[in-house]
C-alpha cells in the first residue's frame, strides 16, 4: 500500500503536480494546516489522506513554456463541472464580461479524484474533451507511470 507519492518534493500547491496531493489531504493543505507547521504545533492526526487517487490535466494556452497567445474564449467549463469528484482551478483566466478568457501559460487545472488512478485520470480527460479554447493544448501521457502504483487506501 502506497500512502502519498511526490516525484520530486519541489511541488506547489498551485500547480498540476500539488493541486492532486491537496485534493487527497482529510483537512486540505490551506492556511489552518500550514499555519501550524509554521508554528511548530502541526498535529499529526490532521496528516490523513482521502482513500483512492487524484490526479490533475493542466490545459496550457497554444505557445507555452515559451511565447504564448492569451485572449482566447474558453468555452465548455459548465459542460466539464457536470463531471462528479471534478474541480476546475482556475490558473491564467480572466473574466470579461460574462465570457472567461486566457491570460497566461498554464490556463486551468482538472483535478479528478476516483477510487483508482484510472478513475481519476479517466474524469480529468473527460473534462479536457469537453473543454475548448484557441491553441489549448494539454500532456496525453499524464499518469502513464502511476498505472502500476496502488492508490492509497486499498
């Protein structure tokens, strides 16, 4: 039984390799946990994680890591939150309007949590198909090593 995996410890909470892990954490890993670890009286009982796996598709605007284009319309975000154990996190959007637009390199982050990393991957790419903007482009191969891993919890 695996409990948690980092691939390389230098993740941040708003990222496509930490959002996954913050989803799975019982009391997430907002102000109140990491304000104790700043204090020196983190409780280890607050250090759960959720049964199953996460995992998080990060759309990226046309261009990106180098120059990329922004002002792009985002269509389909209500049709991708219709996806159950799905969150949507917003990362270079902009409101204008009534419309969502890009602004920046990494664009939105699909976050799944299932009972398995396929569940979970599985929902994450469902929610990429039905989302569209100019240049999106996104990794096909996310999770491709994690297959053979157990989720936590079984």
């Amino acid at each position: 039984m695996l409990a948690h995996r980092v691939d390389d410890g230098r993740h941040r909470a708003d990222d496509g390799a930490g959002q996954p892990a913050e989803d799975r954490q019982e009391h997430g890993l907002g102000q109140e946990l990491l304000g104790d670890v700043a204090a020196g009286k983190l409780q280890p009982e607050k250090l759960k994680w959720k049964a199953g796996a996460s995992a998080c598709v990060v759309l990226a605007s046309g261009g990106y890591p180098g120059k990329f284009r922004t002002g792009k319309e985002i269509h389909g975000l209500q049709e991708a939150a219709k996806i159950p154990d799905l969150k949507v996190l917003h990362a270079g959007t902009k409101r204008e309007g009534q419309k969502i637009l890009t602004s920046g390199g990494r664009v939105l982050g699909l976050t799944a949590t299932g009972a398995t990393l396929d569940v979970a991957l599985e929902k994450a790419y469902q929610a990429a198909g039905r989302i569209r903007f100019d240049g999106m482009q996104y990794r096909k191969d996310i999770g491709r090593h994690g297959r053979q891993i157990s989720a936590a919890g079984d």
